[in-house]
C-alpha cells in the first residue's frame, strides 16, 4: 500500500466516524458580528472620504 492509499484510508474512516461537531459557538451572534462589520466599513468609509475632501 502507498502513502497516498493509507492516507486515504485514514481520512475515509475519520470522516465516516465524524460524530455532532458544531462549528459555531452559542455566544456568538451573526447578526451582532454582521452588524459590528457593517459599522467598521461605515466608521472606514466615513474616515476616507473626510480625509479625501480635495477631490
């Protein structure tokens, strides 16, 4: 057998086996992250164009 087929092997079995993995945690909310990005880009979309007034 080479590597690649043991491998292979390897991560068939792991991925079969998988279990309830969550990939998210409770305290984290997606509409507070969407919302706190959104007022980032706002805060960095104010901050350029204060900077840029000559043009």
């Amino acid at each position: 057998m080479s590597a690649f087929s043991t491998a292979h092997a390897a991560l068939t079995t792991l991925a079969s086996e998988g279990g309830e993995h969550v990939d998210t945690h409770e305290s984290i909310s997606p509409y507070m992250t969407g919302g706190a990005a959104l007022v980032i880009l706002f805060l960095l979309l104010w901050i350029t164009t204060r900077f840029n007034r000559d043009r």
